[in-house]
C-alpha cells in the first residue's frame, strides 16, 4: 500500500495561526501608522513602550527560531538579553528594521510548520523535552500576547485604533 505523502491539512492550521486575524487584532495591525514620536513613549504608570513590546516580540521569536533549528543552542540571558535596553527606538530604521525581521521570522515559524520531513510531535534533541509544535504555539501565544499589550499602549496614547 502506497503512503500518502500530502501535508496533513492541521499543519497548515498552525502555519496560519502565526498571523491569523481570527480572534484578535494581528501583530502588523497594531504597529501599523504610529507616528515616529509615539514609538518610544511609556503611558503613565505602564512598564514599556511600543518600541520595547515590538523589540521583545522579535527578540523572542528568533531565539524560539534558533532554539528549533540550531544544535548548538544557547539561550540568551533573561531578561536582558530579550528587551531592549532602551525604550524608544534609535532610529527610525531601527523601528522598520525590527518590524521587518518580525514579518519575516513569522514567515520562517509557518515554514517549519509546514516542513513535512519534520515532526512536530518530536522533542527538540538538544532540548528539555520541549517540541517543535510546543515551541511554535509559544511563540504564537507570546505574541499574540504582547500584540494586546501593543494596542493597549496605543490607546493609552491615543493613537488606537490606527489611522
């Protein structure tokens, strides 16, 4: 009997969690149109800026990103090594520069997602049981998290929702 090689349709299902609107506003929605002087402004009486919560989000989705397909991993200092140390931005490249490598480190999750030589059930050798489907839901909820503190720091300012 022949095995079906076709991708199973729940990988794709994971893949498009990465950025899917189904629930909440997307990462790209929340980032998108606020002004350059709002970036790095903490609302009164709130821990971090927009620029902190979008540095963060890549920070971590890249290390989760190495965690998965680097054997010879080592994880970054916590916390210092995942928020900026700064909070507003130092350029405004820098600010599209860090939206940019989150866009496409999001495309690279989807892509281990619908990698149909790998697993996701496996545990991650060089890890502590952890899988490739637990690391990319982490990074998925982690997100997805912080994207609600994104849009809370812009109503806080009042520049949500975007124009």
């Amino acid at each position: 009997m022949e095995r079906d090689h076709a991708t199973p349709p729940w990988r794709g299902i994971v893949a498009s969690s990465v950025d899917w609107r189904e629930a909440h506003a997307t990462f790209d929605d929340a980032v998108a149109g606020l002004s350059a002087e709002l970036r790095g402004r903490r609302p009164h009486h709130y821990p971090h800026s927009a620029w902190e919560l979008v540095e963060h989000i890549r920070l971590a989705q890249a290390d989760l990103i190495a965690f998965m397909q680097n054997a010879s991993y080592t994880a970054p200092k916590w916390p210092d090594d995942y928020w900026p140390s700064h909070p507003a931005p130092s350029t405004a490249a820098a600010w599209d520069e860090s939206i940019t490598a989150v866009q496409r480190d999001r495309e690279e999750l989807k892509a281990i997602a619908m990698r149909p030589a790998l697993d996701l059930a496996a545990k991650i050798p060089w890890g502590d049981g952890q899988t490739y489907l637990r690391t990319i839901l982490v990074a998925i909820d982690h997100t997805a998290y912080h994207v609600g503190q994104l849009i809370a720091v812009r109503l806080m300012l009042g520049a949500w929702p975007a124009e």
